[in-house]
C-alpha cells in the first residue's frame, strides 16, 4: 500500500461522518415540520417544487447508520421523532402513489426496527409490505409497477429494493411467502432489466408506453440496488447464483461507470439522481461484508471519500455537491447532501470492518 492509500485508510472516517451528520441537521432541518427541507438555504424552496417523500426515508436510513456505529439514545429519539413527522407531514400515512417511494420508507424503517426494537416501526413495515405487494401484475410478465396510476411501468427502482424487503422480512420473520416473493420479484428484474452480456443493469421497460427498454439509463442507483438483492438472497438461500449476479453486476458497474484511474463515480446531477451514488455506496459496503475482497468495493468507497473530503467538502459547511471532487455551489439539495453523508458513513463502515479484521 502506497502512502497516500495508507492515509487514506487511517482516517478517522467515523469523526467525519459525524461531522457530516451535524452539517445535515444545521442545514436542512426543519422544526416547524419536523423533517429536512429539501434545499439550502431553505429560501431556494418554492411552493410548486415536488415533495421528494422517498428522500426523507434516506434521513432516516443515515440517522440509523449513525445510531448503529455510535449506539447514542439520543438518535433512537431522532428516529422515532423523524419517522412520526414524515407521517404526519404525508398526511398521516407512510402509504403513497409511488412503490418504490414506499419500499425505501419500509427498507430505513425495518432496519429502525432492527437496531431500537421499537414494535412501531414493525407495524408500519407490515402495513407498507402489504400496500407494496399491489405492485405486481401481468404486464410484461409480471414485475412490480413503479406507481399505482401508471402500472405498466415497470423498473429496477421498483423491483429490486422490493426483492431487498421482502428477503429482509424473510430473514426476521421466517414467512416462506416473502421468499417467494424476493425471488419472483429479482428473477423478473434479471430476466427483464439486466444486459445477460456484461450483468449491468438497465432502468425500466415501457416508461414511454412503447413497450421499450431503456438501455441508455444505466444509473448507479440500478446497479446497487440489484447487487443488493443478490447479496439479501444469497444471505437467506446460501444459492451460488445469487452471489454470482451480484458480483458480476458489481464489476460492471465498476468498469462502466467508475473512471478508470481515480475510481471516482460520475456526477449524475441534482434532484432524484442527487441520491444514486450514495445508494450504490450502500449496497457496495453490503456486498463487501458478504463477500471481502472479492470485488474492489472497498476502495472505490474509499477512492470516493477521499475525494470528497480533500476536494469535494466545502469545510465551513460541510456541504457538498452532486461532483465529488467539485466544492459545491449554492443551493444544496437535500439528496445531493445525503449522497455524500452516505459515503462518508460507507468509508466509517470500511474503516471498522478494517480494525476489526486487524483484531482478530
């Protein structure tokens, strides 16, 4: 390991991780509404801008991400108070137009169940785990709809984090139907949405109505959260063939969308795309606690992080933008923001993992 590689690995990643979970809640927290504002400065806001609700289940999957690394009470608070805005602020439901809105909400609030065992979060999984289920239906074979008024959209988006949940819920609660469900739903997705040559993953099929693919929308986000669906079957079924569709996907994703020299992951722009990159990060650190070593994961969230602490920060803030080697400019969106929070936890991960290893 060369000097800089090295430092790079002794960085103190949780402390910088914390200091990115302050910047978040001085910047974008809210008090009136008990949620983040979608913007900073909040001024950028406008009464016509969309409310981004599958955002704010990111929160609450960073706020978790920090309850389990420093186990502080006072986040389990922050959960529980964030989640109960987030209902409320939705009109008194987690319920919503958008599937795969939901599945993020019942993905940060199971995993809120997993680390508090707060019965609340539970029931709200199991209410939204029903709703969700609505998705599936007969066009194009079967799959999950992206939205209740558009059902023969169907998506990565959709499918993928729904095959998440449902192996998750197999996992804790040992239904043989959510199984079922975990493999119908990632078998529709590989049959249907992965390039069968290379295992990267395209967006959707029939968004236009033309019953077409859209080979030319390879998005991070798509390749996370289908090697993260590998990772959660091969976790619960021990079935090679999972493994092997996660980490294949995994390298294509690499070698299509990193830059070959610096590992950097693309700039995909603001608003939903704002969010991509951490998601990938997510399921990255996943698939390297399956499977160390097998795939260069580690240091390409540790090529990232580096790259956005030392050129990407702007360190008065501790904001950043959708490039992370570019300081950001104002406004900030609350994705953007959580994308790079998201890293820097990814890096805290990497770096825990590395000093239990050194251990044991």
């Amino acid at each position: 390991m060369d000097i800089s590689a090295e430092a790079v690995t002794k960085a103190d990643w949780p402390a910088r991780a914390d200091e990115a979970q302050r910047s978040l809640k001085k910047h974008f927290y809210n008090e009136k509404t008990g949620i983040m504002n979608q913007w900073f400065p909040r001024e950028y806001f406008r009464p016509d801008d969309n409310f981004y609700y599958w955002w704010h289940a990111h929160v609450l999957d960073v706020l978790v991400d920090a309850y389990e690394r420093t186990h502080d009470p006072e986040l389990a608070l922050q959960i529980r108070e964030y989640s109960r805005s987030l209902r409320a602020y939705n009109g008194g439901t987690f319920l919503h137009n958008y599937y795969d809105d939901m599945e993020w909400t019942a993905l940060a609030l199971l995993r809120a169940f997993q680390a508090t065992g707060e019965e609340e979060y539970k029931t709200a999984v199991l209410e939204l785990w029903t709703d969700i289920q609505t998705a599936w239906n007969d066009h194009f074979g079967g799959g999950m709809s992206w939205k209740k008024d558009q059902l023969d959209y169907k998506n990565t988006p959709a499918n993928a984090p729904a095959a998440i949940l449902a192996a998750r819920l197999y996992s804790l609660l040992r239904n043989p139907e959510d199984l079922e469900w975990a493999v119908r739903i990632f078998e529709w997705n590989q049959a249907h949405l992965v390039d069968p040559g290379s295992g990267l993953v395209w967006d959707g099929i029939n968004r236009l109505g033309d019953g077409r693919v859209d080979y030319d929308w390879a998005f991070t986000y798509c390749q996370g959260v289908f090697l993260g669906a590998g990772v959660e079957l091969y976790r619960v079924t021990r079935e090679q063939k999972y493994a092997d569709a996660a980490l294949r996907t995994a390298g294509a994703c690499i070698n299509r969308l990193c830059d070959p020299d610096t590992l950097l992951l693309p700039d995909e722009g603001i608003d939903d795309t704002g969010l991509f990159k951490g998601i990938l990060i997510r399921y990255f650190a996943q698939l390297e606690k399956q499977f160390p070593g097998a795939i260069p994961v580690r240091e390409v969230i540790l090529a990232n992080a580096d790259a956005l602490w030392n050129k990407g920060l702007d360190h008065r803030s501790v904001l950043c933008g959708p490039s992370w080697e570019l300081k950001p400019i104002l406004p900030v969106q609350l994705s953007v923001q959580l994308s790079g929070l998201m890293l820097l936890e990814g890096a805290a991960v990497m770096q825990r993992r590395s000093t239990s290893s050194e251990l044991e």
